[in-house]
C-alpha cells in the first residue's frame, strides 16, 4: 500500500511574538483565500480566545487539485477532544474533497500533513486440519445450518422492531437537494452544547469560523418537518428583522443515520419563556418585546406582491406561536422562530396539510379545542391572534411597572389546570367555561398595563372574528407606549394620562 503524503508550507516571518511549541495555544497561523468576499485579512497571525478551562488548538484547510495544493483557511479552533496533544498540524482521512487538520501549540497549523491512517493485511493463522471424524463431520455440516437459521431469525426480529418508530418513512427516498449555501460553503462547523429539545429533535449551539449559530437537527422520520419549515424559509420575503435569520440546510449521514440539518442565526438570551422565567422586566421592556413581537407576525401574516425584488410573499399562518418560540436578540427585539407547523396561502393554490388540532395544546384557540375551523386563511390568522393573546399576558405577569408584587413566572392557565394540562381540561376552561388567565388588580392601576390588558382581551376574544389584527397589535402598542410619558424607570412618577381618557386604534375590520 501507497502512503501518500503531502506537505506544504507557508512561510511568514515575524518581528516577535511567542516560540513555536508552547503546550498551551495563544495563537495560531491566519490565512482565508476567500477574504476579498468576506472582507477579512488574508494572512497573519490571530489570536486565540475562549472559555476558561476550554483547550484550544489551531486549523487548516486545503484541497488537492491533481496534486496542486490550494489553502482554504487558517486559524485558531475551539476546544476539540480529536485535536488533544496533536503538536503536529495532519489530516487522516482518506480522499476528503477538503483536507482538514487540528493540533495544540502556538502557530502549531503553519505546516500541515495528510498522512492516511493505514492498516497492514490481517494475518491468519491456519492450523493444520485435524483427523477427519464422525462427530467432526457432523459439527462442520449441522453448525453452517444453524447459524444461518439464527441468522434468519435475527434479522426477522429486528425488521419487525425496527419497522415501527418509522412507520410509512421511505428513507431511500432522497429529501431533496438542500437550496446552496454560500454563507456556508467549506467553513468548518462545531457542534458545541444541546440547548433545546422539542417535538422534532433538539436545538445546538454551534461554531461557524468566528460566528456562533444554531443548529436543529431532525432524525429522518420527521423528515416531513424539516422539509416543511424548510420551505417557509425559502419563501420569498422571509428576510426580516423579526423573523428568525436562515442561513443553510443540509442532509447529514445515510440511511437510518441521516440527520436533517436547519442552520440558523444563534440568540443567546434564548426564547422569551426561558428570559421570563429568570427575570423581571420594566414598562419599557415590555413594549419593546411586544411590539416587536406584533411586528414580526404582522409581517409573517401579510401577503406582499413584489417582496424587495424576491417575488411574491404569500400570507403564512404560524399555527404554533408561543413565547417558547419567540427568541430575543440581546437587546430584547423579538424573533419568530420554529415554523415547522406553519402554512402559507398563496391565490389559486390550495394551502397544503391544514389539518385542525396542531400546535401546542395550551395556546390552542376555543374553535381548534371544538375542532370547529373555517379552513380558511383568515380563520388560521386569528388562531395565531389568540395564542398572542396569551403571550402578551405572560409578558404583563412578569413585569414591574408598578407598585405590588411580581408573581414567579408561570404559563397561561397554569394556576387554573397545572402544567400537564389535558385537551378535556382545556375544553372545560376555555370553550365551556370562556375563562382567560387573570388579571391582577395591581396591573390596571398602571395606565398603560390597563391599556394592555384591554388589548388582549381583545386578541384572545371567543369570537375569532372580533380579535384584533397583529398590525392592529403593534399600532397599539406603539400609542400606548408614547401615551405613558410619565414613566421613566421601573417607577410611575406621573400620570398624565387615565386609561378612558387615551383613544385606542380602532379595530381592523378583517385580519
């Protein structure tokens, strides 16, 4: 067997800095040949930050193009069990189509080697055949009989156990090409650390160069999902400052390995139930989140003709809208996330699986509880407008505008039917007993929490036709933001303004 080995080197000279060899990494070789695109230095030296107790190492990347060595990236990389005490930069695989090494110590990644792991042939020893006998006769002819039969029934016992968790799933049937990825490309990706889990898989957080993303992943029997949010990404018109940036999709491993991947930007404060639930928020942050939030589904809701020169943007029901599945940006902008339910109405097409009881059982709306849906666009609109509702009250539960106290967080209808609410206990309190999560006095005393609460009253109405539109929404908000001027802080000072007093945007007369 052939080794082939490929070494190529780049020389750099430096005026100071540390010795090559030092066990701990500070920094490492720079060089990106794409870096007129991304609008980086070409080459040098970068330094190396991360977590305490974090090991880091440096990188390459190249091709080989018949034997012609092309350099892709350079840099430092985060901490990497594969690259433990590697002094020397060397790639393993057989024929990648992009070569890639790690190792540990300052400028460690300034050579780099593909040294193909080999294995010699396995030497068998075969003794010399012993007397032929009776019993040898028969061991030899009975033994290829019965290992084939438990070999039959093995595989018979894990088709019909392994057939079940994927049902109808035609795994051999291909996903279909993922759309390019140009923000991708061959940047190195890292899996860091699990920060969700949910109904179709979990949710990481991940590396892309100097770039923190995050990355869900579907098992190949929600392929459907993946396909489905994955295609309300690419509509036309889904860039937007509050829907939640997608950056690639790809299909990863084979077979009943495959993994579905959906790349999107990372939010580090996480969904808005997770912020609540650590935190109190002021008057202003509260507004700020709301409306922001109310801008995000007017926009997810509104049909566009010429979208910024992408084409059409169909109107798109969200169908599982929730504070798990608004993100938070570091300064409080909402984001809308996870549209893996969602559906789009587009003239003269019919809108797709629109089937009624979907979503999360606690956010469902009175008529998808009775299963009493007008399949219509409208209908699925003001679902979302209910569900917003509930938000919004989560959002006023945890705020300290006034004087009294902040309750710990907890969910809509929590201190009515408990955290593992049944779909009877459901119908029982919203569609038979028309109840809503509270109000508490202390909240109305505030002008402009009063004002809010009468907002959501109307959103979460019984009757899906009075509830207000998230455009509706969000122009409250805005004028009851700029009708409280006395509250400055988490303290009212003043109040210029009672809530009679202030006139409210009318309500839209059709979502």
């Amino acid at each position: 067997m052939f080794l082939i080995l490929l070494e190529h080197t780049w020389d750099l000279n430096f005026a100071s800095g540390p010795g090559h060899g030092e066990a701990e990494t500070r920094e490492c070789i720079y060089y990106n040949a794409n870096w007129e695109l991304e609008k980086t230095n070409q080459s040098g030296v970068e330094r190396c930050e991360g977590e305490k107790d974090k090991r880091l190492h440096c990188y390459a990347s190249w091709r080989n193009n018949s034997g012609s060595i092309e350099l892709v990236k350079k840099g430092c990389w985060l901490d990497d069990f594969n690259c433990y005490d590697r002094q020397e930069c060397v790639a393993t695989e057989e024929n990648p189509q992009v070569f890639f090494c790690c190792c540990e110590g300052n400028y460690c990644n300034e050579k780099f080697t593909h040294l193909p792991e080999v294995t010699g042939p396995e030497v068998i020893y075969e003794p010399p055949p012993p007397t032929p006998s009776l019993l040898n006769i028969l061991v030899y002819s009975l033994l290829p009989i019965a290992v084939l039969s438990m070999a039959i029934l093995l595989a018979f016992w894990m088709y019909r156990h392994r057939k079940p968790p994927y049902g109808h799933v035609d795994i051999n049937e291909d996903p279909g090409p993922p759309p390019p990825s140009p923000l991708v490309g061959l940047k190195p990706l890292q899996l860091l650390e699990i920060k969700a889990r949910g109904r179709f898989g979990c949710v990481w957080k991940a590396q892309l160069m100097n770039d923190y993303v995050a990355v869900k992943i579907f098992p190949i029997q929600d392929k459907q999902s993946w396909q489905s949010e994955r295609e309300i990404f690419n509509t036309p018109g889904m860039k937007h400052e509050n829907l939640l940036q997608f950056i690639a999709a790809e299909k990863r491993g084979t077979n009943l390995e495959t993994e579905l991947w959906l790349i999107t930007a990372f939010h580090d404060k996480g969904s808005l139930t997770d912020y609540l639930k650590g935190n109190i928020i002021s008057w202003n942050e509260l507004c700020h989140v709301a409306e922001t939030m109310a801008r995000g589904l007017s926009y997810l809701h509104e049909d566009v003709p010429w979208c910024k020169g992408e084409g059409h943007k169909p109107a798109i029901a969200h169908r599982d809208f929730k504070s798990k599945n608004v993100l938070l940006k570091n300064d409080l902008t909402a984001v809308l996330a996870d549209f893996g339910l969602a559906v789009r109405f587009e003239p003269g097409k019919p809108p797709g699986d629109t089937h009624g009881q979907v979503g999360t059982r606690r956010y469902m709306a009175p008529e998808v509880l009775e299963g009493a849906i007008n399949f219509q666009r409208d209908a699925f609109l003001r679902i979302d407008m209910y569900a917003m509702g509930l938000v919004l009250w989560e959002l006023v539960s945890r705020c300290r505008a006034v004087d009294g106290p902040v309750d710990e967080y907890m969910l809509p209808f929590e201190e009515e039917i408990g955290q593992h609410p049944s779909l009877e206990d459901l119908q029982e309190v919203v569609v038979h007993k028309k109840m809503r999560p509270v109000f508490k006095d202390h909240w109305l005393k505030h002008p402009g929490l009063a004002q809010l609460c009468v907002t959501i009253e109307e959103c979460w109405d019984h009757d899906a036709e009075a509830r207000l539109s998230a455009g509706c929404v969000e122009e409250r908000i805005a004028q009851i933001r700029k009708s409280v001027n006395g509250t400055t802080s988490d303290c009212l000072v003043s109040i210029v303004t009672s809530v009679t007093n202030v006139d409210l945007p009318p309500k839209e007369s059709s979502i």
